[in-house]
C-alpha cells in the first residue's frame, strides 16, 4: 500500500530542528507518512530516522535565499509530488499560496507571532515597525484564508488564524518525555552550584542580565549553552561583571543539552518583556521542567497563569541582575525546595506539558487537511 507523502519546507531553520525534525517529521514517520524535509544549509542530502532530507546548498546571503531560493524550494517542492506540504518559514509564504493555487494540500507552521516580532527587530527603523507589523499581518492572515490549514506554536496565533482558516490547531513545543526518562537530578551535591542557560544567546533573551547577576553571587556558576547571535555581542558579554562566572559551552546538540541541564541546580528563561515574549511558550521552560530542575523565568502575567499550580518556578523581574541572583541564591541555598521544585516540575511533564498530548493535535490536523473535512473538535 502506497504511503501518503508529505513534504516540510525551511530555508531557515537547522535540518535537525527540535520542532520540525525532531517532533514532527519523525512523528510522521513514526506514524507510516513517507516523509520529505527540504532544507538549505549546504550540507548535502541525508535520510536519517526514515526522514528524507533534500538539500537546495546553502544561500550566499540573506538576499539570495529571499530571492532564489523562494523559487527553488517551489521547484523541488512540486517534484516531490506530496500529497501534504508542510512550510515552516514566514518568508515561504509566497511559495505556500504559489502550492496552493497548482492544488496542493498546505499547511502554515507559525513559530512566531511574527507581527509582533517585527515591533521588536532593530533593523526597521522605529518609525516604520508599526506599518511593516500591520501590511505583513495582513499579508500572513490572507495567504492563510486561502491554505489547507494551519499548525499555531500558541493559542495566541492559534485565535488570530482562527478567524481565517478552519483547519487550524495549536501544537505546543512541549518536550519528549523520552528525552529526559530517568532525570537525575535530585542529588544536588553532584551538581557543584551550576545554573544552566541553554538556547539561542541574545539581549532580548536576557544575557546581560544574567550574566550581570553572577556578580552577586559568590562561588555559583553559569553553564552557558547556545551561539551567540552576533559576535560583537558576545565581545560585550566578556566585558561585563559576572562573566568570570561563565563556564562557556557553545552550541549543544540535544545529549549535550540534557547533560548539562543534569549538572546544574536550575535553568533559566528570563527573557526580556517584549511584546511578542509576553505571550510566548518558551520551549527551554519545559526542557528544564522534564530535566527535573526548577524553573528562574520572567515574571509574566501569561507565564504565571500558564503554570497555576505548578510550584516549578521562580518569577523574577527579567530587568532586574539583583533579583536574578536573588533567586538563585535561594535554590543553591535551599536544597529541599530546589528538589521539591524540580519534581513538581517533571511531574507536570509527565502528566500535561509533553509531546505525546501534542503530537495527536498535529496527526488530526493532517487527516482533516487530507480528508478534506470541516475542522473536528
């Protein structure tokens, strides 16, 4: 029996993405899709966990991969004959209706409340962020009245594509529980008063703060996971107070982040309170959560609501280097409720916030698109 085909599109993301490979792809695979992952990184074709990906060869420069290579992922994209597209970036938009209008089954996998993101990036100047905001949510919200469906990483996304397409569902970047089975983590003299940041290393993600608050903190310190996002801003970073403090780690592949998350005592997501973070799921959180270790996150109202009940984590003022260090002081200092922490926290893992709960979600969504049926409830 012939296996139905679906295909996923980037040429932004990493191939062996968390969210597109590593929970998606492979959950297809693993329920019987033939599944195809177009990228553009250069490194070649490869087929790994019945996963085909097909390399494009990596772009020269941002221009050429908005250009040509929105024409050759199209190209590749209709020669793979899918029965289900699947695009992941904003900028494929384009390609996503070009598939849609030739008849093909697609869907929109937002990331990001990319409206929102754009109020926020440094290179549109300030007077024009709110009319680039406002022409791009138009654009976004009539490609996707015209798709198959659509994939929401939110309910905020998921509401705002709601009133334009049916077929819309949330599927949330919680973690694999088989990631992190056997979390060891509630011995913390092993740990050697280690906090953990694991992730993408930006301002708007915190790092300045954070690093500024190991200043107040005597023999703590930090095991800083992830690339920095340019350079320059890691020059700043080694000029700051704390930064004597900073066990530097680099990018991890995902047996290094779980193996650093079991060296250290907590993790941190202390974001800065920006207007398309405030309303975010930062996967990180859940990561540290399914590690079994408590939670420094930035006390937002969504955050606080969204882990009611759930004594995981330490809400701190994102702004402030003090309060930071003031709550990791308490968990280096206070063994019984870091651990009582961390094992509420794996507990809400296991029973709420895991891939399992969210892989139905997407599954659905692909026998309403491939059926062709109204959305289901």
């Amino acid at each position: 029996m012939k296996k139905t085909r679906a295909c996923h599109l980037t040429t932004v993301h990493n191939r062996y993405d968390t969210r597109i490979f590593v929970k998606e792809c492979c959950t297809l695979a693993d329920s019987g899709y033939e599944v195809y992952l177009i990228v553009a990184d250069g490194k070649g074709n490869k087929e790994k966990s019945d996963v085909k990906i097909l390399d494009l060869g990596a772009p020269r420069n941002r221009l050429d991969r908005l250009v040509q290579y929105r024409r050759k992922i199209l190209a590749k994209a209709i020669a793979i004959k899918a029965d289900l597209y699947h695009f992941h970036d904003p900028e494929l938009l384009g390609v996503g209706a070009s598939l849609s209008r030739i008849g093909a089954k697609v869907v929109y996998d937002a990331h990001e409340d990319v409206p929102r993101q754009l109020l926020t990036k440094e290179y549109i100047p300030n007077f024009a962020k709110k009319t680039v905001s406002w022409l791009f949510e138009k654009y976004e919200n009539r490609v996707i009245s015209k798709l198959s469906g659509a994939v929401a990483a939110t309910p905020l996304i998921r509401d705002r594509f709601l009133i334009f397409n049916k077929r819309v569902v949330e599927v949330q970047n919680f973690p694999f529980l088989r990631e992190f089975e056997t979390p060891d983590n509630f011995n913390l003299s092993k740990k050697k008063k280690a906090i953990c940041y694991v992730g993408s290393i930006s301002k708007v993600r915190g790092i300045f703060n954070i690093i500024r608050s190991f200043q107040y903190l005597e023999d703590a310190k930090l095991l800083l996971g992830g690339s920095f996002e340019t350079q320059s801003l890691r020059e700043a970073c080694s000029k700051l107070p704390g930064w004597t403090k900073v066990v530097e780690l680099g990018f991890l592949n995902r047996t290094q982040v779980r193996e650093t998350m079991n060296d250290s005592i907590a993790g941190l997501v202390v974001l800065e309170p920006t207007i398309n973070y405030l309303d975010s799921i930062p996967v990180k959180m859940f990561e540290y959560m399914a590690a079994g270790i408590p939670v420094i996150a930035s006390d937002f109202p969504y955050w606080r609501q969204l882990l009611s009940g759930t004594d995981c984590a330490l809400f701190v003022d994102p702004g402030s280097p003090e309060a930071i260090a003031e709550a990791i002081n308490t968990l280096v200092n206070n063994e019984a409720k870091a651990i009582s922490m961390g094992k509420i926290g794996r507990q809400a893992i296991e029973e709420k916030f895991n891939w399992s709960n969210e892989e139905r979600k997407l599954l659905k969504l692909y026998d309403w698109v491939l059926e062709g049926s109204e959305a289901k409830d």
